[in-house]
C-alpha cells in the first residue's frame, strides 16, 4: 500500500487551444495568447505545483516552442511536453528535446502520445491502423533513445530507418529527461512496459483505476521495470461541497442537449482510442448520471475530449478522493479546471494544505502571519486583492 502521508506531486495544465468560464459556449473564453499562458505559467510556478502540461494537437498551440517560450519567465516549473512519433523524425524530435532541457535548465518532461484520432493522424501524414502505431512508436523511440543517451543512434527496421543519427549536445538530465505515457488498450499498455517511465491514466472511478494499474505494473514486471503512476483530472474545489456543486453545474449550464449529441458523435465516429471510450462509457452522453463515483464528476467529457471527470467537492472531501488514488499507486495528479488562472489559485489555497503540499509563499515566509495582518483599504485589504484575483 502507498503511503498516503507523502505529499502528491502536483502538476497542472497550459490550455494552448483557449481556456474559459463555461464548457461549449461562446461566452467569457480566453484565446491562447501567449501573455495570457505566461501569467498562467508564472502564477503556478509561484504556487508551488511542480510542473505543468502542455497538449497537443491541431487545435493547440505546438509544445515545444510554447515550453521554450515560457520557461525563461518561469524557475522552478517542469514542462511535460508531447512527442508524436511519426509527425517528425526520432533524430528532430531528439534535438528539440536536448535544446528544451537545456533552454529551461533540466526542467523538460516528454509526454509520449501516440494519437486517438486517424483523421487528425491522416493530417500528419500517419496512416497506420491502432496497435501498428505502437509498433511504429516503438521503432521511433529507439532511435530517439539510443541518441539521447549516447549521441548516435544506428537502426533499420520495419517503420524507422537511421544511419549515422547524430546528436550534438546533451541534455541536462542524465541519462535522459523522463517519459510520461498515457494509453488503455493493451498494445499501449505493452509499449508503455518496456519504454516509458511514469503510466498516466484518466480520471476513472478507483476500482477502474486499480485494474488498470495492476495490469500496467504486471506488464512491467514481466519486463524486469520499475514503473511510477499518475491521473490526470480536473478539479471543481470550493469551501463547501454545496458550493462546488453549483461551480460544477455553472460550468455546463450553457451546453444544450444538441452540442452534447454532436460532440459525442464525433467522439464515437472519429477517436480509436480505447481510453476515450472508456470516458464516454462512464456517462453515455447524459447529463441526468455525472457523478460516476464519488465526487467524480463526468460533465465535462460530455463535449471535451481526452481527460473528462473532476473531482467536485471541499478540500476535505477532494483530499479523502485523492487519497483513494494514492493508495493505489497513484504518485502524480495533472489538475485543471475553468478557467484555469482562477482554478489554480483554488486549488493551491484551498487543496493544497489538506495535501500537505507547501506553497511558495509559505516557504517565502508569507503564511499564517500574512493572513492574519490587519486589513486595509477600508476593510477590503488581503481578502480584497485575493477576491479579485480568484474572481
């Protein structure tokens, strides 16, 4: 069993394709502005979360060059940062992950993503069916490791050829920066055993989670590797359960049953993913059964794709739901939420003390002392300035 007193590893999410206050609406949404993704990076570096996440796909903003262009304004925060293989060849994708691990001083993550979508794949000009991917994946990240690692990579086979690779500076991290990878069906779960570092799943009900990880850590083992676990959710914190009930149903109050329908067929019609099915299992497209488990909340996967469920709750009821995870297995939490400038700041002061995670401010000195100060500006003061901030 985890110990559960050991504080999460806490990342959170750079949303490079538009961030706003309802799901599926048109209303009060932020366009991907890099100022605007800089204040999000500044802001959670500042809070105390360990790194954040940056997707990927035609309707983001590419990775690695938004990574390269926050971390300068950034000290501490690591950047999980996405390969595709096959939308660039292993030597390419090997020097930009040198260039980025040493641009940000060895704060890079590489988040291996394989693809869910053939239309989108077809875009990029992969057309190899499901599990061909994870053999092609496979072949790819050879070569990117053995020139990672060692500088030269020689290889032929049946989707990579390289002859002669070369890589001409070294990353910060030694032997190689780590590697995330997130994929349900069991050609992805059988790559991820023999190549990758930390297994990410989807916010799944617990019991869905400890299949999963019991069948990921056997695959491993079977590998003689030692494997780390991390989920990826969205989170709905307010003082009170009651209230982040009503944040929850604010979120998709401006959804019509139409979009809902549209959105879940495109899903069905145009995602092979396996994991994108087991998130819309978990609701079918209704919005009358969204608590699928306690506290896990299934609305926003009615129209996002990917990663679909929040735990919605007060920090002590959203601790005690976190702590079911961690007793699986579970190491690493990416959080999100809408808007993600104000939910960062929830979390981190709402959240984060039940976890036993320690702010910067706090390790600054700026505690306790600092809340309790006397108000000013007419009685507004600290509470003011943080009202609006979290608004």
């Amino acid at each position: 069993m985890t110990d559960t007193s050991k504080p999460i590893d806490f990342l959170w999410f750079i949303p490079t394709g538009g961030d706003g206050t309802y799901l599926g609406g048109s209303e009060l949404n932020r366009p991907p502005e890099n100022r605007y993704l800089r204040e999000l990076a500044q802001t959670v570096d500042r809070l105390g979360y360990s790194g954040v996440l940056l997707p990927t796909g035609v309707s983001c903003e590419e990775s690695f060059v938004t990574a390269a262009s926050l971390a300068p304004f950034t000290e501490k925060l690591k950047f999980l940062v996405a390969i595709r293989p096959g939308t660039a060849s292993p030597a390419y994708y090997a020097r930009l992950a040198a260039a980025l691990d040493r641009v940000s001083n060895g704060r890079l993550l590489l988040n291996i993503v394989v693809g869910g979508n053939p239309s989108e794949l077809a875009g990029d000009g992969i057309f190899l069916e499901h599990d061909e991917r994870y053999a092609h994946a496979e072949e790819f990240f050879q070569v990117f490791e053995d020139l990672v690692t060692t500088g030269h990579a020689d290889f032929e086979g049946r989707h990579i050829k390289a002859k002669g690779a070369k890589l001409g500076f070294p990353t910060i991290q030694q032997p190689r920066p780590p590697l995330y990878f997130g994929g349900s069906s069991d050609a992805g779960i059988e790559f991820f055993a023999g190549r990758a570092d930390k297994y990410l799943t989807w916010g799944e009900p617990p019991e869905q989670v400890e299949q999963k990880i019991k069948a990921v850590r056997a695959a491993a083992e079977k590998q003689g590797r030692d494997v780390s676990f991390g989920i990826r959710l969205h989170f709905i914190v307010r003082e009170t359960d009651e209230e982040a009930w009503e944040a929850a149903d604010k979120l998709i109050s401006k959804l019509s049953d139409e979009t809902i329908a549209k959105a879940q067929a495109h899903f069905a019609t145009e995602s092979d993913s396996v994991g994108q099915r087991r998130m819309a299992a978990l609701h079918n497209g209704r919005r009358d059964k969204l608590e699928v488990s306690p506290n896990l909340w299934a609305g926003i996967g009615l129209v996002r794709s990917g990663a679909g469920t929040a735990l919605v709750g007060s920090p002590k009821t959203v601790a005690a739901r976190l702590r079911e995870y961690q007793e699986l297995g579970v190491e690493t939490v990416i959080g999100s939420g809408y808007p993600h400038l104000e939910e960062a700041y929830r979390v981190a002061e709402l959240l984060f003390p039940e976890l036993g995670i320690v702010r910067e401010e706090q390790r600054a000195g700026f505690g306790n002392e600092f809340a309790a100060a006397k108000p000013i500006f007419g009685g507004g003061g600290h509470a003011t300035v943080r009202a609006v901030a979290a608004s």
